[in-house]
C-alpha cells in the first residue's frame, strides 16, 4: 500500500514532512497516514507534467492505448485488493467497492479504444479558396481534482481520457481517500506510463495548492468533480489565467413513478439509484416523485426493501449498506431527517441512528414530505428517500425541474411516448428512462445548470482534453 506522493515517477514525502490520518469509517480508526502534500510538491509535480509532456504528446496513439489497456488489465488482476481498499478508506459495502473497481477499469479499456480515433477533418472552403483543416491536439498539462466517493472510478474516469490525447495529468485526490488513487498509479506506472504523465499528490491543502498549479501558465486543463460550492470558486480562480474547466458538481435527482409504471421494475430501480454507494452519489435520487394512485404502494415496498438492507462494516461481503465518510455526513444526515419529520413527514423506516462505533446512518424512508421541505433542496448524500405525492404529468415535471441542479433524473412510466416526452421536458444533461442506473464509460456523463460544465466518458469526454487547430491551405 503506496503512502507517499507520486512525482516524476518517484515515491517521496511531502516536502514539510506532514501527514494525512486516513480514517476507516466503519470504526473512526486510523487505517495508515500518508503524505500531506504541500503548495511546493503541487508546482513540482507540475514540473513533472510539464517535462514529461512533450514526449507523451508525440507517442504514437497506438503505444498510448496499450499502455492503457495493460492498466486495464492489471486492475482486475488485483480486484480483490483494490475493493477491499476502497471499502478501508471509503467505508462502502463490499458489493458497490467490487462494482466501482469494474466500472473505474472501463474507462482504461474504453479510452484505449479511443486514443486512436483521435480525428481531424479537412474540407474544401465555401467560397472555394483553400481547404480547411482541422487538428486535434492535446490541450496540455490537466490538473484533475476527484471526490472521496467514488475514489477509483473518478481518478480513471478523468486520467484515461487525459493520457489517451496525450496530455499528462496531476492527480489531487480527496484527502479522506487518497490510498486508492495512489494504487492506480502504481498501477499506471507498471503498465508502462512514462515517468511524469501521472502524478499523484494528496492534500488537506486543497484551496492553495489548486490555486497556486491553476495560476501557473504550464496547467492548461482543470477537471473537477465535487460540490457546486467549491466548483464556483475554482470556476473563479480558473478564470484568472484562461484555463479550460470541465466540472462536474452536485445534483438533486428526481425520481419520477407514474400509476401506469412497472411497480416492481421502479422499486428496483428506486433501489440502486438511491442505495449505490449507501446514497454518496451524485447520480443519486434525491426526491422521489410518485402519482397519488400508487404512492402508497410504493412507500410501503420501498420501506420494506430499505429495512431489509444487511448494514454494518463494509467490508463483511453480506453487508448491503456500509457507513457514511465521516462524522459530518452523519451530522448532515441527521438533521435533514429530523427536519423533514418535523415539518410533517412520516418515518416509514429508519430514521434514527444508531449507537455503536463508526458512521453509520441506517437506510430511512420518509412519506407526505411536503412540497417545500428544504430536504428536498439540498444534495443528502445519504440513505434517505423523501417521498413527495404529485397528480398530473406538468406536476411532476414542475417539482422535478424545481433545483438549481440537473445532472440527471430518473422516469419510469408504462407509456413510452409520455417517457419520451418527459426526457426532453426534464432540465438534465441525463435521463434514467424506465433505469435506475446510467453511468456508463462509452456514455457522455454531465450535467446543466449548477451541475456541471463539459462531459465525461463517450467521445465527448476525449475531446474535453484536446484543442482544435485551424490550417488554411491551399493545394
């Protein structure tokens, strides 16, 4: 287990010598410590970038996929070890640790598949006076920022497409889980990346030491995942020299169930977009929307599948619901749900934490959630399902579009042209239509509004890390 800073190819302390206390949400007991990263190690791995970029620019696409697809491989070679370490760090259920290890490795395979099919254009002019050709090249040297929640999946969602357009890359990961995006360079490392396109640099110093490698003119890329606040500031501090951002921030997912829905496919559904990753997801439903006819039904099954849910350490493989990140999770949690209560909603199962070491909130059910309860205008990031009664189709989609959010909403209905036609209604860059489930690597993953800028994973999420360059020429 690697616990140093990845700079240049080099394993190293930070440059002050401090460390960062890793805790194992399931106990709040220290797992290990690693490297503190300083503002000096951000601009030194920088340099590495910097250095390493113009012969990985030059790479062939071809040496670039293998060296991608070795990663790939290399990963599920240690899925065992690297779900167990994310359960350590992250806390979540063995299951969802398996399930995020496959998915991270996808976006290795996918974007090996990618590198090569890096296109330009060329065209003959309107007016008929030269061609027009267009070139791809990478944008530069991207400073990539990722959130604790999904530690694996978010480093190779943002490091595959880097490094397939040539470009290298510095990691900051969250400083609650950076033991996981240490392993995946070690991992690159190993599959043959060359020294500098990848370094890894953890920090509680988030604000200074991004601040300080978006202010240096080498950085030409900032990929952030997090929550809408700190998107705005980096957004801010990005603007000062130029930088290209891609962002994606935080979401308040509606849930929609009609009468006419599939009631046992909905409830499956309600069950991974709520419960994947305990409900520490920004893809998570948020408010579940649900037509009067069955809105009762519906409560009730959800609450008797939420409270069948095996919870407890993560890291027992019958565990269906681990603990939260932290103490202040549960805090948030908390609150939100004695609110909610207090403003007239019913408790259908759950709500209540419980004693005992660790971070644990148990999965929790609230029916006749008012309208207007300010749970259903903040980001949970828990096992709680508000459930909030609507009449007629402009009704939902008024409550649904009610946020300053939209990543992405979730619809089941029987009726195919309704769905449709809510898909395009719905103020989201993605649409669960009839699923519970919609990241997928060769999709484009983003989001409107306060919820994000550019897209991740698909081609889309390749070019994201690219410039296009203009030649007139004539032949």
């Amino acid at each position: 287990m690697q616990e140093e800073l990845f700079i240049g190819g080099r394993w190293r302390p930070a440059s002050d010598g401090a460390r960062i206390t890793v805790l194992d949400p399931a106990t709040a007991e220290t797992l290990t410590t690693v490297a503190n990263g300083t503002v000096e190690d951000g601009l030194a791995a920088v340099d590495a970038a910097a250095a390493a970029l113009p012969g990985w620019a030059a790479t062939a696409p071809r040496a670039r996929a293998d060296i991608l697809l070795r990663a790939f491989t290399l990963m599920h070679e240690r899925a065992d070890e690297l779900a167990t370490l994310i359960v350590r760090e992250n806390g979540k259920a063995l299951p969802d640790a398996r399930a995020e290890l496959n998915y991270a490795a996808e976006f290795f395979r996918w974007y090996a598949e990618e590198a090569v099919r890096v296109a330009g254009t060329v065209q003959t002019a309107p007016g008929g006076a030269n061609r027009i050709l267009v070139l791809r090249q990478p944008i530069g040297v991207s400073v990539l920022v990722t959130p604790w929640n999904f530690p694996a999946a978010m480093a190779t969602r943002k490091i595959g497409p880097a490094l397939a357009a040539g470009c290298t890359v510095v990691l900051k990961p969250a400083s609650e889980t950076p033991l996981t995006a240490l392993a995946i360079a070690e991992i690159l490392a190993e599959a043959g990346a060359p020294a500098g396109t990848v370094n890894v640099v953890p920090s509680t110093r988030s604000g200074p030491m991004v601040s300080a490698m978006l202010n240096d003119p080498r950085v030409r890329k900032l990929s952030f995942t997090g929550s809408t606040e700190v998107g705005r500031t980096l957004l801010a501090t990005a603007a000062e020299s130029v930088v290209s951002t891609s962002m994606e921030l935080g979401g308040n997912a509606p849930f929609l169930v009609f009468d006419d829905a599939d009631l046992d496919a909905a409830l499956d559904g309600a069950m991974i977009a709520k419960m994947r990753n305990g409900g520490q997801a920004c893809t998570a439903a948020n408010r579940f929307f649900v037509q009067r006819g069955v809105a009762e039904e519906f409560g009730r099954r959800l609450a008797e599948r939420m409270s069948a849910l095996r919870t407890g350490p993560g890291i027992d493989p019958t565990v269906e619901l681990g603990p939260l990140v932290n103490a202040a999770a549960v805090a948030k949690v908390s609150e939100l749900v004695d609110e909610t209560v207090a403003a007239g909603a019913r408790v259908l199962t759950g709500g209540k934490r419980p004693d005992g070491p660790g971070f644990h909130y148990p999965a929790t059910v609230l029916a006749d959630v008012p309208a207007d309860a300010d749970i259903l205008g903040e980001e949970i990031f828990g096992p709680v399902a508000p459930i909030v009664i609507f009449d007629g189709e402009a009704d939902a989609v008024r409550h649904a579009n009610n946020s300053e959010h939209g990543l992405v909403s979730y619809v089941y209905t029987g009726d195919l042209a309704r769905g449709l036609r809510l898909a395009e209604a719905l103020e989201s860059g993605m649409v669960g239509l009839n699923r519970g489930l919609v990241s997928e690597p060769a999709a484009p993953f983003g989001g409107v509004k306060q919820s994000g800028l550019g897209r991740e994973g698909g081609h889309e999420g390749l070019l994201e890390y690219t410039e296009s360059k203009y030649v007139a020429v004539t032949w």
